[in-house]
C-alpha cells in the first residue's frame, strides 16, 4: 500500500513540477531551481 502511495505522489509531483509550477503556486528561478522558505 505505502508503494502505491508513493508512486502516487511522485507521479503528481513530476506532472506539476514539469508542466504546471504555478498550479501549486511555486516559481522557477533563472537557474531552475525553486526557492523553499523554511
């Protein structure tokens, strides 16, 4: 079952990451990389 999750979430992730940032609200910058406040 934690598998099957995992490859859930990892499969949303690359969607958004790849084709949508700004759907879940993150910005590349210039280097393509994301800046995460913590």
């Amino acid at each position: 079952m934690e598998k099957s999750r995992n490859t859930s979430i990892s499969k949303f992730l690359s969607k958004y990451l790849r084709h949508e940032p700004e759907k879940l609200g993150l910005q590349f910058e210039r280097t393509n990389f994301i800046i995460v406040e913590e």
